[in-house]
C-alpha cells in the first residue's frame, strides 16, 4: 500500500489532551489499518502557543520524535526540552505532555502502540 501525502487526513484537534489551542495530525496509519496492533501513526504539527496536554497512556505506550522546533516535554515528575532528533517515550502506566516552546510550528512524528502482555 502507497499513501500519498494528498490522501493523508489531517485531524485539527482543539484542545488535545486538555491542552492548549489547535494541535493538527497528520495520518499516515489509520487505526482500523493497524491490526489492532496500535492506533496512532502521524506527524504532529503544534502551531505556536499549542500544547497536547499531560496525560496518562493505559494499556499503550507512545512515542514522540521531533523533526522541527522545540518542545517543552513534561514527562512524569521532569520537565526538559525538546530539539529536532530528540525522543520521548511514554511507557503503558506513565504520563507525558508537550507543548510549543518556540515562535515556529513543533513538528513531531508520533507513535502509539498496544502493550502486549509477555
């Protein structure tokens, strides 16, 4: 299967997560193509003074990778920033948030998979 980036729906979602402003995904696996193996494959375009709020995953676990700008990532209990070529991940019991830190959009892909048991 080819998906061209004309045919990618792109979801504008306000407030994510409880969070701040409008935060735009762009997908690129629907969750019913997953095979139940996961539900979010999308680049994440979060516009200046935007956030997706700190929120827990449960049954799941998620992964941020920044491609453009800079996000200030609460991850648990630590607040750090994040660049282009940084990583997060969100283990199934945890909590992350991200919001824009700069003047420009925060690009990042992220990731959502099922926690499979052993």
């Amino acid at each position: 299967m080819v998906r061209r980036k004309e045919n990618v729906r792109v979801r504008e979602v306000t407030h994510a997560q409880n969070g701040k402003g409008q935060v735009f995904f762009h997908d690129w696996l629907l969750p019913e193509e997953a095979a139940h193996h996961g539900r979010v494959f999308s680049k994440v375009v979060i516009p200046a003074g935007s956030s997706i709020g700190y929120h827990q995953h449960i049954g799941e676990f998620e992964a941020y990778y920044v491609l453009e700008g800079k996000g200030l990532l609460r991850d648990g209990e630590d607040v750090t920033e994040l660049n282009p070529g940084d990583m997060n991940l969100c283990p199934d019991g945890s909590f992350h948030g991200i919001e824009n830190a700069g003047d420009t959009d925060l690009v990042l892909i992220a990731l959502i998979m099922n926690q499979l048991d052993g």
